[in-house]
C-alpha cells in the first residue's frame, strides 16, 4: 500500500477548531453564521480533495508527534475514515443550516456557544476518522465527549443537568475505565498502538482469555456505540436541541463510536485473530440483543425523540454486527451502513425538530394528521424512515441487502433471523405514525388543514438529505467502494 | 574499669539523645499547648545537635582551634588526631540558627492565632472552630 | 572528658527537659527551657564543640528565652499541660 | 557568564530578593520589576542550563573553588535541569499572574510579601540544584520558613493551619537532618555523589537503613504523602492566592525531587530497589494515598480550593507509588509527572486565584453562573481540568500513561486500578465543579434558560489572564512534547542501572 | 491523640536505638566521620585559609554557602514574623499613658492634651515602677556587651565566636536595653526602617562578597579572587574574606534578633514593649 504525507488531514481537523475564535470574536450572529458556513465548506473540500487519492488505493499520513515510544498523535487517511470523514463533513453544512433555522426559529439563547462547540464537536469527528492508532484515535474521542457536554446540555435546566451526568458518566467513565487500561495493556503487551491490516495484537501471542477481556474492555470501552447495557445515555440526551440531536444521533457521537468499535474490531483485534479465537459469534449475540431490545422498547415510544433513540441503539448495533460477521460481505455491508444510516436518521431528526419548531408538539400522540399541515416533512420523514428499515428505493437497502448477503456467507441464519425481525419492528413503529400523519380521519386530525411548514432553513436540509437517501439507492458509489477497498484491504478478498 | 565506664557513657549519650528526641516528638504531638509544642520542637531540634555533636568527638582530642595559629607564618605539623572533628560543629551552628528562626516564626504565628481565637489551648481552638 | 560530670549533665539535660514540658505556667516553661538550653551548653563544652556551645549559650539560652517570655507575656501564660 | 549560570540561578534571586526587601522600604513599586527581573534571570539561566545539560552532560559547579567532598558543590544534570525548568517558570508566570492580587491585599507589605516570594524561589532552586545532602537541609528550611510566611497572611484560620504545616514541616525537615547525621556517621561525607560511591560497602548496616527510613519519612512528611498529609489541605485552602498558586505546584514536587534523588542519586537504585525489599509495600501506601486523596477530595463539599488540596495529596500517591515501582517506566512517569503537576497545580490554582480576585470567594455557592460571568478564567480552568483528568493531548495523560504503563510492566496492577479510580474521581470531582459554574441557579419556570438575566461579564484583568493563558498552552505543548521530553531529558535522569 | 504520639514515638525511638547498634563506638578517632574528610579541614586549614578558628574556617570558607543561607534563613525568618505580625495602626490611640517625673503620678491623658512641660514622660500600659538597679547597671553593662560582641565577630578567626555569636550578643544587647527601658528608647536609637534595612544589608554584605568573586572571574565564594581587590596573597584573601563575610552575618543576626524581638514583644504594634 503505498502512502503519501500530506497536511491535509491535519487541516481537516483544525479548520473548525481554529473558527472558534473567529465564531466567539463575531459581534453579529450573521458574521457568526458565515464563518460556520465557511468552516463547514473549507472542511468539505479538504476532506473530497483527498478523496481521488484514497479511491487509487494511496494513504495519506501524517505525524504531529511522537509522544510515547512507538506511539504517535498521527493522522492516516484510509478508505473506512475517508468513508466516514465525508459523511460527517458533508453532513456538517447541512446542520449548520439547519441549525440556524432551528436556533432562530426557536430563539434559543448561547448560539455563539452552540456554534463553537458545534464547529469543537465536528473537528474531533474528523480526527476520529482519521487517526492512525489507538491514541489518536482515544484523544479525539475524548475531545468529542467534552465538546458534545455543553451542547447535550444546551438549555441548562435541571432536565439537562441531570442528562449531562448520565452522559458524561456513560461516556468518559467507560472511555477512562476500559479503553485507558485496555490501550495500556495492549501496548505493553505490542509496543504499538498502530491500527494494522490485520490487527497489531495478532501477533503479540496473547492468550485467549486476555484478548477476550481486551475485546471487552474495548468494545464496551466504547460506550458511544450504545451497545446494550451501555445504551441509556443515549435516550436521556435527547434532552439536547434538535440539530444536536441529529449530528449526535446521526453523525457525530454515536457514529464515532461505532466507527471506534469496527477500527477496534479490524485494526486492533484483527479478523484473523477473532476468528481463530471465535469471538465473532459473541459479538454477533451482543449486537444481536442489542437490536432486538432496542427495536422491542423503540415500539412503546411516545416520544418522538426518545423513539429515534431506540432506534438508532438498534441501527448502529446493525455496523458492529456487520463487521462481527468477519465475512467480506458482511463487513462491507456493517461499514456503508455508517453513511446509510447517517443520512436516513439525520432526515428523521430535522423533521422531528421541523415538527417542533412549527408546531411545539413532541409526542407522537400529539402528531395525528401532521402529514396534512407539513407535507414535506413528512414525505421526507416517510423517505427516511423507508431508509431505516431497509426497503427500496432507499440507501438503507444496500446496507441490508449486504448484511444478509454477509451472514448467508458466515452461515449464520439466526442472524437473518435478527435482520428480519428488526426491519418488521422497524417498520412496525415508523409506518403506523407515518399512516396517522396523513391518513386519519378529520376529526381524528389535531391540526388545522392549511400547510404550515417551518422555517425554509429547516426545510430544506431535510429535503436534501432525504433526497440524498434515495440518490443513495442509485449512486452509492463512494461509500461501497470505499468500504469495499477497506474490506479488501482487510481479508484480501 | 574506665574502659566500661566510658561504653556506658558513650551509650547512654546516644541513648539520651534518643529520649531527648522522643520527649519532643511526643510533646509536638501529644501536647495540647501551641507553646508547649514549640518547647517540644526546640527539645527536638537540640537533641539533633547533640546527636551530631557527640558525632564529632574523639577520644583525647581538644577543641577545633589549632594552637599555633598566630601569624602567618608559624606552620607547624598538625595531627588530625589532636583535633575533634569540626564539621558537625560547623553544621550545627547553621542548625541551631535555623531553630531559632524556626521558633521565631512559630511564634510569631502564635501570636496570631492568640489574637484571633483568644486561646492556645488546641481542643479550645477546634471547638472554636467547629462551632462556626 | 570528665565522664561523672557528663552524666550527670545528662541525666540533668533529660530532667529539665521534662520539666519544661510539663510545668502548667507557660512563663516557668520558658525559663525551664532556658536552663535546658544552658545544660545543653555546658554537655558540648564537655565535648569540645565550644563553637556550638558558644551560640547555643547566646542564642539557646539567651535570645530564644527572651522570645519565649516576649512571646507569653503577648498571649497568656495558661496551659492545661 | 554560562559558566556561572548554576551559581546565577541562585544567587541573583537572593540578592534580588534583599534588595527588594530595602526597596519596599524606600518605594514599593520598585519591588515588582525586581523581582520580576530576578525571576526572569533564573528562568532565563535555568533554560539555559538544560540546554548546556544536554550538549555536555552532568555540570559541576565548586562553590568556593573547593573541590567536592570538602566544598559544596552544585551537580546539575538531567533531572536537576528539568525540575529547575520548571520551577522557576511556574514562578515567573505566578509572579506576574498575582502581581494584582498582592497589591491589592497587602498593600502595605508589598515590600515583605515580594521578599519572602523570591526566597522561597531561591530555597526551591537551591534544593534542586544542590549536590551536598546538608547544603539541601538548609534551603528546605528557608523553603519551609518562607512558605509559613507566606500561608499565615491569608485568612483568618490561616496562621493555624500555617502553625500546624510549621509543627509538621519541622518534624520532616529534622527527620530529614538526622537520616543525614545517620549517613555522615557511617560514611563521613555529606556530598551525594560521594556517600553514594562509600555506600555499596554498607548496605547491609543497620544505620544506613535506618537514615533512609528516617530520611524518607521526613520528606514524606513534607510532601504530604498519605498518612502525613494532614497539614496540607488548610494550608493550602486559606492561603492567600498569591502564596498558594506558588506553593501548591511547586513545595510538594521539589519534595517529590528530593526523594527520587534520594533514592537514585544517594542510596542509588540497587538499594533502595534490591537491596530493601520495601518496593511494593509504599507502592501500596501510594494505593491507599490515591484513593484516600480522591475520596477526601468527593467528600469535600464546599470549596473549590479545599478540594484542590485533596488533589494534590492524590497526586502525590502517583509520584511516589511511580517512583517506587522500581522500573524506568515508572520512574519516568514519575519524574514527567513532577512537570506535568507542577503546570496543571499552577494552572488551576492561577484560576482560584482569579475567581478569589472577583468574587471574594472559592466557596462553591461563589462559583454559580461562572461560566459566563468569567468565559476566559474557566476557559483556562476546563484546560488544566482536563489535564487533571488525564485526557490526551493536554500533559497529565501521558504522565499518567507512563505510570500505568509501569505498573502494569512491574505487575502492579492495584496502582493502576488506583490511578483509573483516581482519574474517574477527578472527572466526577470537575464536572461537579462544572456544573456549578455552567448551571445557572434555576429559575421556577421550566423550560429553556432565556428568561433569566444572567450576570453580565466580569472578567479578570489581562495580566492575570495571559499567564493563565500561558500555562494553558504550556500543557497541551508538553503534552505534544512528551516523546522529546523522555527521550532528550529524562531518560538521561535515571541512571542505566535501572530497568 | 496522646496515642498516636505515644506509638509514633515509640515505632521512631526503637528505629533509633536499633540503628544505634551499628554506628562507630563513641569518641572512636577511627570512625568514618572522624577519619574521612575532617583529617583535611584539621591538617589543610591553617595552610589553605589561614584562620586557626578550623570551625570558623570551614563555616565561612569550605561551607561558606551553607552559612550563607543560614544567614538567609533568620533573615527571612525575620522577614516572616514582620510580615506576619506587624500591623500599621492608621489612627492614633486616642489617649496615652504618662508619668509626672517629679511627682511620680501616672496619668491617662488624651491625645493633645498633653500640657507644654518636659516633666511628663511616656509609659506603658504595662508599666512597673522603675527600678534604679536594674535600669543602671544595664545602662553601665551595654556598651561593654557590644564591645565584646564586637571582639566576638572580629576574632572568630583565633577563638570560638564569629558573626553569628557577636550578632546575637549585640543584639541582645540592644534588647536588654528595651526590656529595661523600653521599646521606643530603641526604636528612637534604632528605627525600625533602619533595622530592616541593616537586616538586609547584613546579608547583602555576605552574597555581595561571593557575587564579587564571581565578577571577578572565580567561583561563587571564592574568596582567593578577593586578593586582586586587597592587594594580599589569595590565601590572606581568604583570610579577609572570612572576615568580611562575619561582618556582614554579625550585623544581619543583630538586626534580625532586635527586629523579630520588638515585633514578637510588641505584637507588631512597636509601641509598647516588655
């Protein structure tokens, strides 16, 4: 594999971390709003520019420091972060519209506050996605979770409070409890901490109950994944605002963790050495439960948030189960999920907020007839929640279509038992409220008949990320190349 | 018979210096008095110099000045033997100046705390403190 | 060395130690520790450090007792032990 | 003039230091730009110092001319050079940071406040540079003696806890002279290369063990390690900001200095390691000292400076239980550790002091609605937070990650369950403190925080806020310069011998 | 708490007496202390600094920076008690005490109000009856107290004494003088600005020298670069730098005794004394 040094995705990082000063110093909210804009675009072009020369099969590296022996804060741009990086980036302008139609719409107050730590949040998202070991990767992850405290708190009630403890003691608890030793031991155990083709701790000779207890401790370690029994954060940080939310949910938080799940399954662990060892199935069983439960307790929602919660704990489960198969198809199928995913749930997040920004309703009881007074916003959600579940002419049906193909290929049918339940249970909540939006009887129907859509900045993100999920469907080129390319890399195959 | 007498005393110097050191760690302790505990401190700290001093001493020497010193020029032949070993007096002369600065800043610190609580009575003082 | 003489500075040394920590009148406490001071003194004459002996007798028994008396005659002369 | 610079570190702030005594009689405004220089020149000499270190190694300078085991003599080399670095630029920026807050407290000694700062920058330095065991006995105690000067001028439970810090430091500085004497007694030198090189002969006395248990327990004592810690948290807590943002980084680690020289360059490794057998008990006792410093820290309730000290007291359990996991793993994060939590100390100290100068307070009922009130101060203050905690890329992470990494290659893992527990503690410990900054006292009407009128800003003066700010990105550069750090410095601080 | 003093007392004194076994026989010429480097400071002293006094020699010579910074610690020690104890008083007390000389009759008298007559003179709060004794035979000794503290520094070199024993004797002298008159006879020979300031000139005296030497192109301390500056051998030099340096600690440890004595005796008010 050949490799390039470039500065490039140190930039990427630092392009929306040195904008805060600028965002703080910006007397006008319209100054502030530009640079964010500007951020987002400079972020996005960085990130495609390097694109061309991942899709040849070329890395790009590069080292900041050497901070412990054989271990450096170093930046290495392969085809599963390029993956992940132009979602996250891509994704960045269209919140920031977003956002400023939300955060205006409802005149929230601390904007300069929530654009900083927006821009704080993105710049380690892409630090995940582009770190080249563990510690890197660690650093960032960190700075993810401390950046996210004051945006998951945002309203600084007492609600919110209470959320931000859960948070922070979900995320930084189990990121200092399990990942600090399990980095650690793995490092004394290899010397390195270097994401490999096939895992550094492959060789390192360790004996099958301590990788299983690494596998553990870092599986779990990384509680953004939301992993059952580590999920709970999840739903009580919906207290957050809406585009909060939506790049938690969709893009950034839960995403990195994910991402920092499968870096871990396949760089750290290695396919080999899980398969020798057979972990896969164990993880498949987590991953398993996790869908299972997290679908079962989605249908008993009423809250439209908390609902796409428990959704999304089902649906990051699907990537981490993917790459848990260990077969190529399967993994390809876990990786594209990532970007399936984001661009389907962040749909759905903007119409929630778009529904509450218009109308101040939560609750899916509250929401009968809204199809008739936002009909956009429910198409878009109507588009998006057929991108979850998984059926044509969706993104969300690639990624699945893979999935199953991977467990036919691992010969695990019990997992095609787990993908068809949870697209039944998938559907089972989203299509029941969808039909209530627009088909109900008028005297069912709690709004007036007249369309009263929200603000246009909230409008049209939605419109264009659900178009994107179907634009997906056809043209989901970068995205499976890119996981495909990762996945070859990985097995050989 | 002086051979005996003379292990005795040499023991039971090192044995007082002990006593002499554990009388002051436990008054530093165990005393309820700020001043009393200052008293302790100095018996400490001198019974350090002793331990040094009694370092220094040997067996039928005389003091650390040499005799024939006067002038410049009167070089006789100097036996180290003659002499007691002058560095731990050298030191403890730096040592007991720090004592008596250390006792003049305690209390100084006394003092203030006198002006404040009216007492130097520790358990006074705690109680004085816990009731607020 | 005149070894009677040293032990019984000694044990004198030990004595009026005790005593001055525990007299119940801070003032006699302090002019104990002025004689403790001079004993002490008098034992590194008796060891030939006259240097030491020198400053402790200024300082010791001297400068430090007068700080002592200063310092009780500003606070109170009462203790419990 | 580089010849003379390991005399210079020393003896330009203690000339310094008496001129501004007479100056504080003449003008007080003299004092500050003196001082100021003097601390400078130090900073100045000792980065220069390190520097020469590196090119030609161990330096010796012969105070008098006289050659070693007679004279004093002045050794600096990697370790020294380093703690030196340090020492002196966390005076310097303190110096500036408080320049406010000193004035305005002590407007009428000024004079004195100044002159006591810089001696006891000069007991610092000197302990660091020093080669002769007893040279070190003396400036701990113009150390110590200052310090109480310093702790007694805060408020009014000050002088007591300042007297009861002077009861103890006094037993620990004396401790610390008699394991001397015990030493001088066996091998009749006080110079520490030399006792070292009369040691191995010994090892087996009696004597020696008992001036190393003496010696370690009186620089215990004045560190602060657990079960002596008990003078240091009111110390520290009713101090004057000035004192305490100079004390509290810098005291304990030139302590923590003292003993990893003891142990390396006095009783050498094979000692204190090998020959006594004691390694893992005090890495235990460090254990206890952790945890007992993270739990004294959660139970403290009520002021942010209080529970700080409790910190301190657990961070001093790392050091030690690094520096005595008896491998160079361990060592290293002991002595990066040294620099890291002297930076980190200063940094949120720097930020009490700033809150003290505006709101009078370090209570935690006075830090509600800080975050706006004050953005920059917390700003600098989640810094070193975060730096406390351990979270890459700020230093404390990769101290901390040199000392599990000992542990665990000295298969020690209760010390590294004792460190996580700890940083888990610090995380609990500052989004407490967080959350009553960022949290606003609730108003009754539910719902989003627009319709309170929140306190307008009221920041600190700017020259409290660019040291601050200094010290801010001083943690995040060592911490990207860690790998230079251990692989130019300090890995030439621990002698070969030790694996 | 009497407890914990009592087993740390005990857990301490046994350590001690068990390591005591191991040392060197008492007064033993042949232990290591007595055999390794003081053999050098006994034989080398009279031909490398020619000063007979070999403790005077090796305190301000061969340990001259330890005497430094013991000089350092009472200094700042002083500094410590005025800054911890001395308070400015911004208003006036509103009445004094007097005596009426020729009657005996003391007397509260307020500010301002004091008749236009020498006859009244000011006393303490504190304040006994004089006693003719002890005021004259104090006012007889003092100058030959100083006198002798003054041959204490200057011949340390030929018998014990030096700086730090002369400087505690003249400053005790100066404090006999305020316990047996007053504080403010001392503080009108002796203000406290100039006290202060000596302190530190003391000390200033004694760095000063060994910063001289290094401007001089030696080491710190060396005092054989003196000889350039005193037209005399390097090892006279030494000679005279000892003495220098004894001067500078004799007036430091003066001040400072008087100083931390008249805060301590005062409370920092410097206005009433013993």
């Amino acid at each position: 594999m050949e490799t390039i040094t470039s500065i490039k995705p140190l930039l990427a990082v630092l392009v929306s971390l040195l904008i805060t000063p600028l965002l703080i110093s910006s007397k006008a909210p319209n100054v502030r709003e530009t640079w964010t804009f500007v951020a987002a675009a400079v972020k996005f072009l960085i990130v495609l520019s390097m694109l061309p020369t991942v899709l040849k099969g070329t890395e790009i590296v590069y080292t900041i420091a050497e901070v412990v022996p054989g271990v450096a804060i170093k930046f290495r741009v392969d085809a599963l972060g390029m993956l992940f990086a132009l979602v996250a980036s891509s994704l960045w302008i269209i919140t920031s519209a977003y956002s400023i139609g939300y955060m205006r719409g409802l005149k929230e107050h601390s904007q300069t506050r929530y654009f900083c730590f927006f821009a704080l949040a993105l710049s380690a998202t892409i630090g995940v996605a582009f770190s080249a070991n563990l510690l890197t990767l660690y650093l960032f992850y960190e700075m993810l979770s401390f950046a996210t405290y004051p945006l998951v708190t945002h309203h600084q009630d007492r609600e919110a409070r209470s959320s931000g403890r859960k948070y922070l003691l979900y995320i930084v608890g189990t990121s200092i409890g399990l990942v600090l030793p399990a980095m650690l031991i793995s490092y004394n155990l290899t010397g390195t901490l270097e994401f490999g083709k096939q895992g550094f701790l492959a060789g390192a000779g360790a004996s099958k109950p301590l990788i299983g207890l690494l596998l553990v401790m870092l599986v779990f370690g990384f509680a953004k994944a939301a992993i059952m029994p580590l999920h709970s954060w999840l739903p009580a940080a919906m207290v957050a605002p809406t585009p909060v939310s939506a790049l938690l949910h969709a893009v950034a938080v839960v995403k990195v963790g994910v991402f920092s799940v499968v870096r871990v399954l396949t760089g750290v662990f290695g396919t080999d050495l899980l398969l020798s060892f057979n972990f896969g199935t164990a993880i498949i069983l987590v991953a398993s439960v996790t869908i299972l439960v997290g679908s079962f307790v989605a249908l008993s929602q009423d809250g439209l948030k908390r609902l796409l919660a428990f959704s999304t704990i089902a649906q990051l489960s699907y990537i981490v189960l993917g790459v848990g198969l260990l077969s190529p198809k399967g993994m390809t199928g876990g990786m594209v999920h990532i970007a399936m995913h984001a661009f389907g749930k962040i749909t759905l997040f903007f119409c929630a907020g778009a529904i509450f920004v218009a109308t101040g309703k939560k609750n899916i009881s509250e929401m009968v007839g809204i199809g008739r007074r936002m009909p956009v916003t429910m198409t878009a959600f109507f588009i998006a929640s057929l991108s979850i579940i998984g059926m044509p002419p969706c993104g969300g049906f690639i990624s699945k279509w893979y999935l199953v193909l991977g467990s036919l290929e691992a010969h695990q049918m019990p997992v095609l038992f787990v993908l068809l339940t949870s697209s039944l249970l998938n559907a089972a909540y989203f299509m029941p409220f969808v039909y209530k939006a627009f088909f109900c009887v008028p005297k069912e129907a709690m709004f007036e008949n007249t369309v009263q859509e929200a603000p246009p900045f909230c409008v049209v993100p939605l419109v264009i990320t659900a178009l994107i999920s179907i634009v997906l469907l056809f043209y989901p080129q970068p995205f499976l190349r890119l996981a495909s390319m990762m996945v070859q890399g990985i097995t050989g195959v | 018979m002086s051979d005996l007498i003379s292990i005795i005393v040499a023991n039971y110097n090192y044995w007082i210096y002990i006593t002499l050191m554990m009388i002051g760690l436990y008054a530093m302790i165990a005393k309820n008095n700020l001043v009393k505990k200052i008293v302790g401190m100095n018996i400490f700290q001198t019974a350090i110099i002793l331990f040094y001093v009694s370092i220094g001493v040997k067996k039928g020497a005389t003091i650390p000045i040499l005799q024939h010193g006067h002038g410049h020029g009167a070089h006789t032949v100097v036996h180290a033997v003659d002499y007691v070993n002058p560095l731990p007096h050298v030191l403890m002369l730096t040592a007991i100046v720090v004592g008596v600065a250390t006792l003049g800043v305690a209390l100084a610190l006394a003092i203030r705390v006198y002006d404040r609580y009216n007492t130097l009575e520790e358990d006074e003082l705690l109680a004085q403190i816990r009731e607020k | 060395m005149i070894w009677p003489i040293d032990l019984a500075i000694l044990t004198l040394v030990v004595i009026v130690g005790i005593g001055a920590l525990m007299v119940k009148d801070l003032l006699g406490a302090a002019i104990l520790f002025g004689a403790y001071s001079f004993m002490m003194c008098l034992l590194w004459t008796v060891m030939g450090a006259v240097d030491v002996a020198f400053t402790e007798a200024s300082v010791g028994a001297g400068v430090s007792t007068v700080f002592f008396v200063g310092a009780v005659f500003r606070t109170s002369r009462r203790t419990k032990d | 003039m580089s010849h003379n610079y390991p005399a210079l570190i020393v003896v330009v702030p203690l000339l310094s230091a008496l001129v501004i005594s007479v100056a504080g009689w003449v003008n007080k405004r003299l004092c500050f730009p003196i001082a100021f220089a003097a601390l400078a020149v130090a900073a100045y000499s000792s980065v220069g110092l390190l520097f020469r270190v590196l090119d030609e190694g161990v330096i010796v300078y012969k105070l008098g001319g006289w050659d070693p085991p007679m004279g004093i003599a002045y050794y600096v080399d990697h370790l020294n050079g380093l703690v030196l670095t340090v020492v002196s630029v966390v005076a310097l920026l303190n110096l500036i940071a408080s320049k406010k807050s000193i004035e305005e407290e002590f407007p009428e000694k000024t004079g004195p406040f100044y002159t006591l700062y810089i001696l006891m920058v000069t007991g610092l330095l000197g302990i660091v540079v020093t080669g002769d065991a007893f040279n070190l006995y003396v400036l701990l105690e113009i150390a110590a003696l200052t310090g109480y000067g310093l702790l007694a001028m805060g408020e009014e439970r000050a002088p007591l806890a300042s007297l009861n810090y002077l009861y103890m430091g006094t037993i620990g500085a004396c401790f610390y002279l008699l394991g001397v004497g015990y030493l001088y007694i066996v091998t009749g030198s006080l110079n520490m290369v030399d006792i070292a090189g009369i040691l191995p002969s010994l090892y087996q006395s009696k004597a020696v063990l008992a001036a190393f248990i003496i010696c370690m327990v009186g620089v215990w004592l004045k560190m602060a390690f657990f079960p002596l810690h008990a003078w240091l948290p009111n110390a520290y807590t009713y101090a004057p900001s000035a004192a305490s943002s100079l004390i509290a980084p810098l005291v304990t680690k030139v302590m923590i200095y003292v003993m990893i020289r003891l142990i390396l360059t006095v009783f050498t490794p094979e000692f204190s390691f090998n020959v006594l057998a004691v390694s893992d008990a005090i890495v235990w006792l460090a254990v206890i000292a952790v945890v007992m410093g993270a739990i004294l820290a959660l139970a403290e309730r009520n002021n942010l400076k209080k529970m700080l000290t409790y910190i301190i007291v657990a961070e001093v359990g790392y050091m030690v239980g690094g520096a005595w996991l008896g491998n160079r793993t361990g060592m290293t994060g002991a002595i990066l550790h040294i620099v890291n939590d002297a930076l980190m100390t200063l940094c949120v100290f720097l930020v009490v002091g700033n809150i003290v100068y505006k709101v009078k307070g370090a209570g935690f009922d006075d830090l509600k609605g800080l975050f706006r009130k004050m953005p920059f101060t917390m700003g600098a203050f989640v810094v070193g937070a975060i730096s406390m905690i351990g979270v890459p890329p700020t230093c404390g992470f990769f101290s901390k990650w040199y000392l599990i990494s000992g542990a665990i290659q000295a298969g020690h893992y209760g010390f590294m369950v004792a460190l996580l527990f700890s940083s888990l503690v610090n995380v609990v410990l500052f989004f407490r403190v967080f959350e009553i900054c960022y949290y606003e006292p609730f108003s009754d009407h539910h719902g989003h925080g627009h319709d309170h009128h929140p306190e307008p800003m009221d920041e600190a003066p700017l020259s409290m806020l660019v040291p601050l700010y200094v010290v801010g990105a001083i943690l995040v550069l060592v911490g990207l310069y860690t790998g230079d750090i251990v692989d130019q410095i300090i890995q030439f601080a621990i002698p070969k011998g030790l694996v | 708490m009497k407890i914990t003093g009592l087993i740390v007392t005990i857990l301490v004194g046994g350590l001690l007496i068990y390591a005591a076994a191991d040392f060197p026989a008492w007064s033993d010429p042949n232990s290591p202390a007595s055999t390794y480097l003081s053999p050098h400071f006994i034989e080398k002293t009279m031909e490398e600094t020619s000063v007979p006094n070999i403790v005077t020699a090796v305190l301000a010579d061969y340990r001259s920076f330890d005497t430094m910074f013991e000089t350092t610690v009472i200094f700042s020690a002083g500094v410590a008690v005025f800054i911890l104890l001395r308070t400015f008083r911004r208003k006036e007390p509103e009445a004094r005490h007097y005596r009426h000389v020729l009657t005996g009759v003391t007397m509260r008298i307020k500010e301002g109000k004091l008749p236009p007559s020498d006859d009244f003179e000011r006393i303490d709060t504190l304040w006994t009856p004089p006693d003719l004794i002890i005021k004259t035979v104090c006012r007889l000794l003092i100058p030959f107290i100083q006198i002798f503290g003054l041959y204490v520094i200057a011949h340390g070199h030929h018998s014990p004494g030096g700086g730090f024993q002369g400087g505690v004797i003249l400053g005790a002298s100066i404090i006999v003088l305020a316990i047996s008159h007053n504080l403010r006879t001392v503080v009108k020979r002796m203000s406290e600005k100039l006290d202060a300031v000596l302190c530190a000139v003391g000390v200033l005296i004694y760095a000063g020298t060994g910063a001289l030497c290094l401007l001089l192109g030696l080491n710190f301390m060396d005092y054989s670069a003196l000889a350039s500056v005193l037209f005399v051998d390097p090892i006279m030099a030494r000679s005279h730098g000892i003495l220098i340096v004894e001067i500078g600690v004799g007036i430091a440890v003066m001040c400072t005794m008087v100083w931390i004595y008249s805060n301590v005796s005062s409370r920092g008010r410097y206005e009433q004394g013993l």
